[in-house]
C-alpha cells in the first residue's frame, strides 16, 4: 500500500473569499502578523502499487481531483508499506 | 515573510463521506488500485517574523483554522523570505 498526498490549489490570480475571510478572523483575534491566507485541499490517497503509477495520479488529479482551469496540484507519492 | 503550511485532517474513525465519494468515482474511471480516501484542508498562511510564531501559529490552528473535537492538524514552518 502506498500513501499518495495531492494538493490542490487556487490559480494565483484567482479570488478566494475563504482565504480572505479566514486573513480577517484573524486580524480581528489579533494576529495582525499574517498577511494572507490562501485555501485548497488535501487529498490523501491510499493506492495499491501498480505500474505507471505517478502517470495515474496525475491523470486522477486532471480528471477529477482537480479543476485545471482555476486550480493547480502537486503531489508527493510515498514509501510502499506492506 | 514566512510562508507557513497548515494541513487539516479528519481523525481517524471520523466519517468522511468526500471522500468515499471521490473513492466510488474512482473506481467508476477504472482506477480500481484506489483503496481509500481521506480529504482535508491545506491552507497556506504569508506571515510576518514574530516571537513564538510556532507557538502562535499552533493558537491560529486550535482557535480558528481547524476544528480539534472532530480534526487533527499539522503545519511546516518555511524560511523567512524577504
């Protein structure tokens, strides 16, 4: 079994208005040192080990984990653990 | 600036639907080496240098960014960039 980390993230570029607002929850609990926030997800994906496998996560984040038009992913793909 | 990473996750035992739901379109695509799915948060925080950042990001984390009753968290300090 391997452990597959994907990240996905808003375009610079593109609004985020729950980064915005979480950077004024903040301010308002006065953290005044943070500047901006930014939001996205975290995937984590437990995967049987098979060939081409970075091939296919990235075609999985293309597909359907991701939107390529707004968003952009990275991913770390993990040690095999029996 | 300091660019600070916040990772939110679901405990363990918490139910996910997201995520079984993101695991079923998966193997409807025929990406049937999937076994499980467990979604979360990244949020990325731009930071001024404060005294006890770790320990102020860690307030930010318990107080506002994550929920602790059902969410664990983590989070990677960067280096200072100017």
């Amino acid at each position: 079994m391997i452990k597959v980390h994907v990240y996905v993230t808003l375009k610079a570029g593109v609004l985020d208005p729950q980064g915005s607002t979480i950077t004024n929850s903040l301010h308002t609990m006065n953290y005044d040192e943070v500047q901006s926030v930014r939001t996205g997800k975290f995937i984590e994906l437990e995967v049987e080990n098979t060939k081409n496998l970075e091939q296919r996560v990235e075609e999985m984040c293309e597909k359907l984990l991701s939107n390529p038009v707004i968003e952009d992913y990275t991913y770390t793909i993990g040690e095999a653990v029996s």
